[in-house]
C-alpha cells in the first residue's frame, strides 16, 4: 500500500515509517498538512495518510474534502495523551497509533485500514477456466471487460489481473463510476486546472494520471454518461487526455479494465452505451460465474473468510462443522461472494463451541439459513405472494406500486443502493433520482447503512 507520512521525522515517527516500510508499505513523506493535499492533488496518491496529532487533522481532510480527495487518517503521536487522541478520532482519524511505536500494530493498523487481504480463491473447475484465461491475457497490455453479477468478484480479478501483469509493481486504480456523481466524474477521472470551474482552487491530477505506468480499473463502466463515454473512447484511442479546463493534451500511458454487472451489449441497442467503446474495452471479456454456478468454491472461500474474520477479531480459527458445510452447499446465494462473506464474519462472532456450528450460519436479519426448498414448493409459494401482492395493488396508481416497489427492494437490500437497482433492472442513477423524489415529498427511504432517512437518497 501507498502511505503519506505528514509531519516531522523526530525519532519515533522515523521509526514508525521504517516499520511501516517492512510491513510492505511505500512510503512518502510531507511535513505540512498543505503539503500534503498538494502532494495528493498532484497525483502522488496514496492509501493512507499517517499524521502527527500535533497537526490540525480536520483541516487536512476539510481541504482534502473540498477536492474530492478521500483518503484514511491514521493519527499518531508521543504521550499516548488520551485527550488529543480523542481530538485526533472526532476530527476524522480512523486510528490512532502512540509512539514509540510496536511493529505489530503498525502492521495491524496498516492492514485494518487498507482491508487489501484480498485474495483471489478458486477451487472451482468454471472458476479455474477463468482463472487460466486471466492469467494468458493478463501480461498483455489489452483492455480486459470483467463482467457478471454483483458480489460476484469483479474487481478482486482485476487486481488479480493487475498482479500478473507487467505493471504489477505499479499503480492500481480503481474509480467507482457509479459512486461519484455524474457533473463530478469527469474531474475524477481527467483532472482539472485551476479555476475550471467553482470550487477549482488548483490544479488536480486526475485518476488518469495518478495510474500512470500502471493499471486503472473503471468498476460499473455502464452508469457513465455518453458525454463522458466520448471522452473515455478517445483517451483510450489516443492514449492521451484533457484535463477540465486544460489547454493541451497530456500524454498517458495505463491499462484499462472494466467491470459491469449489466449487459452491456444490450445497454448499445438501447442506446445508452457506445458500441464503439464497447469494442474498445472489450478486447477480451472475463465472465465470472455466480456463486450457485461454482459450488466447488463455496467451502473454500468459506473457510478462507473464517480464518480472514477470526484473526480480525482476536478469536481462535475454527473449522467448519460437517453440518454447517452442508447449510452451506444448500443455500443459493444470490449476493454471491459478498453475502458469504458477511455470512461467515456474522458466523464467527456467533459461533460458540470448539467448530463453527450450523446455527451460526445466519441470514442478515438474524433468522436460521434454510436450505433449498423443492420446486414446487417454490412455486407454490411464489405463487401465493404474487396473489397477495395483486390485492394490495388494487385500487392503487402506476406509480404508487412503483414506489412501493422501489421502496420494497430496498429495505430487503439493507438499504445498498447498488444491489437494489440491479434487482430491479434500473441504472442506480434512475434509483437515485427517485429516492430524491420520494424524500423531497416527505417518503421515509432507507438509509444506505439501514434504518430510515427521510432525506437519505
């Protein structure tokens, strides 16, 4: 990982960055909190920013805030004073750190805060083909479109892909295309010079830039813009870009992989994706198999995150019980990774004996994970839901069961705005734009973490 250092190099913070660098970190250095948005607004980048506490912190991740800069704080300083380690958490600081500093905290901290233990499981034969096909392309410089469900693992291959390349000891990175609002994204992505639009206070090196050398992956490609789709096409045509507000043209050397959880051959026939940059991007797809498609990883992906969340919180690693492997293999996963994920991590911290009990093996809400019910008694039960759901309708306007609808899903997703509008086959900006339009007219919307918001959107 990337690690700023800003402060004076006084003995012990020295010592820190030396065992931060043994940990596996590459480490700069800045001396003052203005130093440090400049550095970071230049393009050095970086994953984690470790600060002296004797530094105004809130007003490094104000100015880094303003630039749309979001980097984690980890605070440190001599003393262990708890009253400025306190000041130093209200103020943003994800951790604090005193010195003179252990080694296995620093590696601890830096490995809590990175979550980068990310490891590419695959026991699978259909995820073992995948797999050999990645590792064929992966020294090329070919732009490489990861597709398949949400949950499933895309951007943990493009990593994968990443490290097997020959820009593996270069930068890896990765913009959300579907987490950044669209007037934001172009500056994201491209940069932008000063006084290029409200709020431009300097120049800023865009993701483009930040990656160069190396490997930049623009995660759920389908939610980008048209106008910004041409911009992208010629970048990746030219292999050159333009900063917002810039003059000349910049000259970049990366590679791109892309990941979409939607067909995006289908997005080009209605018109909302470029088949231009879909052949572009798409000189070889790597589809991931669902979870239910995969049976052979389930165990060992199961196993991999038990071990990951017990030492994660100080808990003994314990093994899969032979029934709760078998509650395991049963359940159809329609969060895929993502969801075994959770569901192990909940599994640990409920399990109590000597192996991780079938018990233990929970759905969100607390309730026992049932195994796969027969077929008719699906569509039985299918059947009766669909009855019930046309009565409540009756009587009731398109968009009012619209609303329900969207709302529905929603609060079944936990309030993960990403999930829902793939369950119900929107764009999540379509989503977004009504849940603004329910909170404006007073609707409560589940928040994005749970709970209600009226005003969440």
């Amino acid at each position: 990982m990337r690690l700023l250092v800003v402060g004076r190099l006084n003995g012990q913070l020295s010592l820190a960055v030396k065992m931060a660098m043994s940990a596996g970190a590459k480490v700069a250095h800045v001396e003052t909190i203005a130093a440090a948005t400049q550095a970071l607004r230049a393009g050095q980048g970086a994953d984690l920013m470790l600060v002296d506490y004797d530094l105004d912190i809130a007003a490094l991740i104000a100015a880094n805030e303003a630039e749309r800069i979001r980097v984690p704080v980890v605070a440190c300083g001599v003393g262990s004073d708890p009253q400025r380690a306190g000041d130093a958490i209200r103020a943003g600081a994800k951790e604090f750190i005193p010195l003179p500093p252990e080694a296995e905290l620093i590696a601890a901290v830096l490995a809590a805060v990175s979550d980068d233990n990310r490891p590419l499981v695959a026991r699978d034969p259909a995820m073992e083909a995948v797999l050999k096909l990645a590792d064929q392309i992966a020294p090329s410089d070919a732009s490489i479109l990861i597709t398949g469900e949400s949950g499933v693992g895309k951007e943990v291959m493009a990593r994968y892909v990443h490290t097997k390349s020959r820009r593996a000891n270069k930068p890896f990175i990765s913009v959300n295309c579907a987490a950044i609002p669209e007037n934001l994204l172009e500056s994201e992505l491209f940069g932008h010079e000063k006084g290029a639009f409200t709020g431009a206070v300097a120049r800023r090196i865009g993701k483009f830039e930040e990656a160069s050398g190396g490997t930049l992956l623009l995660d759920e490609i389908s939610e980008m813009d048209g106008r910004l789709q041409a911009k992208l096409l010629r970048a990746l045509q030219e292999r050159e870009i333009d900063r917002v507000g810039g003059g000349k043209p910049v000259k970049v050397d990366i590679r791109v992989l892309a990941t979409s959880n939607r067909d995006l051959v289908q997005a080009v026939k209605d018109g909302i994706f470029r088949e231009d940059l879909l052949y572009r991007l798409n000189v070889v797809n790597l589809r991931l198999p669902p979870l239910r498609e995969r049976p052979g990883d389930v165990t060992a992906l199961a196993e991999h995150f038990v071990k990951k969340y017990a030492a994660a919180n100080g808990m003994p690693e314990r093994p899969l019980s032979a029934d709760a492997k078998r509650r395991l293999a049963t359940h159809r996963w329609p969060g895929n990774v993502r969801e075994l994920e959770n569901a192990m991590h909940r599994a640990v911290l409920l399990s109590t004996g000597p192996e991780i009990e079938e018990f233990a093996i929970r759905l969100p809400d607390g309730q026992p994970m049932s195994g796969a019910a027969p077929e008719a008694a699906v569509a039985r039960t299918a059947s009766m839901a669909a009855e019930a759901a046309s009565r409540n309708f009756v009587g009731s306007t398109v968009a009012e069961v619209e609303q329900q609808l969207i709302l529905d899903t929603l609060s079944h997703c936990l309030g993960n705005r990403t999930h829902a509008a793939n369950i119900l086959g929107i764009s999540i900006r379509t989503l977004r734009n009504k849940l603004k339009e329910y909170s404006e007219a007073g609707v409560s919307v589940p928040a994005p973490q749970g709970g209600l918001g009226a005003n969440a959107a």
